[in-house]
C-alpha cells in the first residue's frame, strides 16, 4: 500500500470514535480529496467512506457482542446519530443492531 493509503487507515483505526472527514485528511496530507479516495479506491477497492464505515460497524458489532447498550455503542463508534447508525448497521451486517445485542 502506498504510504497515504496506508496513513489513511492507520487514522481510521486510531480515530474512528471521532467526526473524520476526506477533506481533513487531505489538507493534512496537502493533497486533495478527489486524489486522496482515487487513490484509496484503486488500492483498497472501495471508497474512504466506506471503508470507515465497515470499520465502524466491526467495532460496534464487537461492543454489541460484550453486551454494549445500542444508543451507547452508536456514539461511541462515532456515528451519534442514532437512525442513521442502525440505517449504516443493517447495511453491513444485514440485521438491526438490537437482534444482536446481548443480554
């Protein structure tokens, strides 16, 4: 991976919980977003947005398994508003977050 795709989702796993935008990334890296996602795209086949959040839904599927509360895990994940996190949740996992829920 080239080193920006590889910063990109060192920065993803290390602030995922956070509000992260392309165009931060990008002006960070003094590139712009169209070059930053092409780039991320080609490498990683699919776009930044994505990808952030698969990871996200990954990390609250794994705090819904250790019996995280629902409203909790969506902030937490860095996704505070509550339908749209169950609207993102049933699009990778293909259930609502509460059928997996423990306890």
């Amino acid at each position: 991976l080239s080193p920006h795709v590889q910063d990109m989702i060192s920065f993803v796993h290390e602030n995922y919980m956070h509000r992260i935008q392309l165009r931060d990334l990008a002006s960070h890296v003094n590139v712009s977003s169209n070059y930053l996602n092409t780039k991320f795209k080609a490498e990683i086949g699919t776009t930044f947005n994505d990808y952030l959040n698969q990871y996200r839904i990954q990390r609250a599927v794994q705090l819904l398994l250790t019996g995280s509360k629902v409203y909790g895990v969506a902030s937490q994940v860095g996704i505070p508003d509550y339908k749209y996190f169950v609207k993102v949740f049933k699009k990778y996992v293909g259930s609502s977050p509460h059928e997996l829920q423990v306890g």
